[in-house]
C-alpha cells in the first residue's frame, strides 16, 4: 500500500474525514499537494478501505461495515516468472475482489495480489493450480518466513519474481526454484544477503486470467 493511503486510514481509524478538506487533510498526514491527497483518498474508497456510514461519516473499513465481508486485495503490480525482471513497486493497479473464503488467513490486511509473467511456474501446485503468464497471485504478506517447499513472492536485487522456496540446509543456501515445462536454473541466494533478497509473502492461491 502506498505510505499516502496507509497514512490516511491511520487518521481514519481516529478521526472522521468527511468532516476534512483535502487541504486539511493533507496536513495533518504530511502531503502539501491537495490532489495527491484527493487521488489516494478516492483509490482507498474504491478498493474498500473507506467506507461512508449512513450518516455520511467516512471511516476505515472493518470486516463488520464492509458488504458481505468481501475482499478488496490491492493488486501491487507485476513479479516474473522467470529471471526477475520486474520492479517490486507498488503500482495503481487496482484490486481483487474475492470472497473470505478464497483467501483464508489471520490477517487480511496483510493480503495483495501481483500479476504473474512468464512461463516458467506452469508446472506449480498452489492448491491444484498451476501459475501461467497473466494469473493473478494473492498473497499473504504477513508470512515472511515460509518453510521450505512453498511457493513466494520475493525480489532478487529489488526485482520482484514468483518461484518456490527451497532450503538448501546443507550448504546454507536458499534455492528459488522454476517448475516448468521448459527447463530454467535455479536462483541461489545467501540468507544472509539480506540487502539483495527479500521474501515478500507467501502464494495463497492462484487466481486464473480466464
């Protein structure tokens, strides 16, 4: 999420900002530019995050005031299949909207999506799926720390890439590893490399481009 948006539902979570300009409430987070404050204020409402009460009050959303308890998963921007090619950069992508239940964890805020490119997980398993050029991935960003064998969302040298997690325990080493039909090297990092690896999540479900 961008730091302006998650700025913005902080205040939200205390104040009322219906009851706020965009000049004011651009204040009171930092941001000098009203219509950067208009931008990220109208994405949060409409991906859900916001919501107006029947008495026009605009609040943070919680599971209770949202419709249905739908999700509204933020699509972050694209990680490659492949070598990792991608920016890891937030990107104005919009959102998932998926049921509870297709996306179950602890902390839904926590959720995003990416979309995948490339061909070089079409032999995955997430839950029977397989990841091919297009599908959307959701995330669960809070586990950052997954046990060896499952499938994450990481960057290699700020590059973001989708691949399964695998601990090499002999040698110290972490494998990112391609499944596919065609044949792709592995990628090995030092866990300890911590300024050129980052795991970002770990894959909940694949959601397919059609």
């Amino acid at each position: 999420m961008h730091v302006i948006q998650s700025n913005i539902l902080k205040l939200a979570r205390r104040e009322d900002l219906s009851k706020l300009g965009y000049r004011k409430l651009g204040e009171k987070i930092g941001v000098s530019h009203p219509q950067q404050v208009k931008h990220h204020l109208q994405k949060l409402i409409d991906t859900g995050r916001l919501v107006r009460t029947p008495f026009g009050v605009l609040r943070a959303a919680t599971p209770s005031n949202t419709l249905a308890q739908i999700l509204q998963i933020p699509i972050l921007g694209q990680a490659n299949c492949g070598q990792p090619l991608s920016l890891a950069e937030e990107s104005d992508w919009g959102a998932l909207t998926l049921s509870p239940s297709l996306a179950p964890t602890k902390d839904v805020s926590k959720l995003f999506a990416v979309k995948a490119v490339g061909d070089s997980m079409n032999r995955a398993n997430v839950s029977g799926a397989n990841i091919e050029d297009g599908d959307y991935i959701v995330v669960d960003g809070g586990n950052t720390a997954p046990g060896s064998g499952a499938y994450v969302v990481s960057s290699v040298g700020g590059l973001a890439n989708v691949k399964k997690y695998v601990r090499d325990e002999a040698n110290r080493l972490i494998r990112l590893v391609s499944e596919s039909s065609r044949e792709y090297a592995p990628i090995v990092m030092d866990p300890n490399d911590v300024n050129s690896y980052q795991v970002h999540g770990t894959v909940l479900r694949v959601i397919k481009a059609a």
